[in-house]
C-alpha cells in the first residue's frame, strides 16, 4: 500500500510517500480500508516534536514522550473495515467505521489516553490501517460524508471534552479563543448545538465563516484588546471561557467569568507561562481546568452526534496520499477556516 512516512523529527522534508506492506491485524484487531484522514495541529508538533518532556522542554518528543521512527501519522480515521484478526471482529467486517484514536491507561469510562494513533503506533495516513476493534465504531447510518466522519475524532473530540469539563450547558454565556482553528471551531459549533450563546474570539477575516459555524458575536484578536472586547460583547460575564491560545488573557481574563464560572485550557498557542492572582480565583470560586483529548464516554458521545449528524464539519481542504507535505504546510499557516483532510 502506498503510505506518507514520517521519517524523523524536523521539517517537511521528513515526511516521505512510499510503497509499504499492508499491515495485518492480530486478533482483537481490525484492518481499515481509509476513505479519509484528518490533519490536525499534533501532527505538526509532533513531526516537529516540540512536546519536550517533563524532565527537559526543549527534548525531542512527540506529546507522550519519545517516538519510533518511521511512523505513519494520521490521528482522525473513517473508513470501511475489511478484515478482522480473530473470529469476533468479523462483524465489524463491511461496517463504515469512525475511529477513536486512543488507547487508554484504564477500563473506565473516564479513562485518559494512553496512546494515540499516529503517534505511537501507525496512523491514517496510508491506504490501509490497523486499529483495536473495540475503537472502530461503526456509523453506516450517518449523514456525514466520509471527509467530514474524518474532521472529528481529535479536534472535535478535544472540544467536546472541554465542554464536558467546563460543565457548558443550555442557556450559558461562554467564550471560545482561536475559534476559527479546528478544536476552536468545533467547540462553537458543539457549544451551539447544546443551547449555549457563543462569543468567538477570531481574527476578522474569518469572522464570517465562524458566525456561520453558530457564534452570535466575535471579537477581533487583532484589535488589541481581547479581554476588553470580550467583556463588551458579555457585560453579565461568562459561564466557562473554552481556550485554545492560554498566555496573559488567562490572567487578564479571569475577571470575565461570572462566580463559579470555569475556565478550561486545552492549548498553548499564546504562550504556555501563565500569570494571574489567585486571589481572583478561589474568592469567586472558579475554576481553572486543563483539558486533554477525550475519555471513552466523551468520545462515546461523539460517535453518537455523528451518527445522527448534529454537527457537519466544515472541511476547508482536502489532498492525496502524495500531497500531505503540502497539507502539512497549509495547516501551519492557519489561514484556512475548517478542517484539512486526507483523502487516500
């Protein structure tokens, strides 16, 4: 099968098209046939690897530690499975399956990723995939395409997650940052479809497209001040702040949440060093939450909005097997609105 290798840490140039063996499912496993990949900003990093490690930041890593080389990326899979390594994964045989990307550190339903496909093990970047039985979900009856089934797993996973930890209900006020960015857009688009009124923090040439996606305001990232536009697009505060981009408006910001009100963290793109009063936080009884990825019951819940269609992706690219490079370069200039997509 035809696959884009990921030879190294380090630039574009690493990643490699090449003709390698179908892989073989043991048993408790199934193979997929990919019909579609999402790009998400992980693959970036972890190309790149700038995780670090808790003993040195500066380290080579992917976001779980270190990585074997060569390494198919490609987190978000949908797809058909085609064979099975054991006489109980034969149902799944012909089913259109979405993937859950993560195998987890324990049985529960509040389990947290252990390992994450195309990290540390091969990924959908490739003709044809292995993944756990127990992690390929079938969703023959969804009104989503299968580019669109491939937008979800990560990006809208991580949102519904923050969601689900920001306790974001109907009926609440709530902040979303980098929200023209793919977990950023998902979580409008999913805070939305629980009744929540939206205000979306963009820059204003994607302010269109992320009023489309269910904001009913934006604030301009470029304007200066983004706590300040923020507050007056909500004078009666926020329940939850769902923030991608961390650096000062976490400190800044904290004054916009109402008593009670949580602010929940699921990236760093503003800077990962973080000041704030924590006098702010206990007197008015908020709390701050880091959010990472999905559980098993929050990924449950996705597989569910995607079988009944809730949410429709908005893909703003799609590219070959031959063309990740240029998918990868693409999504490092976060000039797009929607997700970009592999298409064996």
């Amino acid at each position: 099968m035809r696959a884009a290798v990921t030879t190294h840490h380090g630039g574009l140039d690493a990643i490699e098209l090449r003709e390698v063996p179908v892989p073989a499912p043991s048993a408790g496993e199934v193979l997929v046939r990919v019909a579609a990949a999402g790009c998400n900003n992980t693959d970036l990093w972890t190309r790149e690897g700038s995780y670090g490690t808790a003993e040195d930041p500066d380290a080579k890593a992917g976001w779980l530690g270190p990585l074997d080389f060569p390494r198919i990326q490609g987190g978000d899979v949908a797809g058909t499975v085609v064979a099975a390594g054991d006489a109980e994964g034969t149902a799944l045989v012909g089913s259109r399956v979405l993937v859950d990307p993560a195998i987890y550190d324990g049985p529960g339903p509040d389990a947290r990723p252990a390992d994450v496909l195309g990290s540390e093990r091969d990924g959908g970047f490739a003709e044809y995939v292995v993944v756990p039985g127990a992690r390929a979900h079938p969703v023959d009856g969804s009104p989503l395409t299968d580019i669109e089934l491939a937008a979800l797993p990560i990006a809208y996973g991580t949102a519904l997650g923050m969601l689900e930890r920001g306790g974001v209900a109907a009926g609440d006020t709530v902040l979303v940052t980098g929200a023209s960015g793919s977990v950023g857009l998902a979580a409008v688009q999913l805070a939305r479809a629980r009744g929540a009124g939206v205000v979306a923090v963009c820059s204003s040439g994607k302010r269109d497209a992320v009023l489309r996606a269910g904001a009913r305001a934006t604030v301009d990232r470029g304007r200066g001040d983004v706590v300040a536009d923020a507050r007056a697009a909500a004078e009666d505060g926020y329940d939850a702040v769902i923030d991608v981009i961390a650096g000062p408006t976490v400190g800044a910001g904290l004054d916009l949440l109402r008593p009670g009100g949580r602010w929940v963290v699921a990236g760093a793109l503003g800077g990962w060093h973080v000041d704030l009063d924590v006098r702010r936080l206990y007197l008015a009884n908020l709390a701050l939450v880091g959010s990472t990825m999905h559980t098993p019951a929050i990924f449950d819940e996705l597989v569910r909005i995607a079988r009944r269609g809730e949410v429709r992706p908005l893909v703003a690219a799609t590219f070959g097997l031959d063309r990740v490079r240029d998918a990868q370069e693409q999504l490092a200039t976060r000039r797009h609105v929607g997700k970009l997509v592999v298409v064996p």
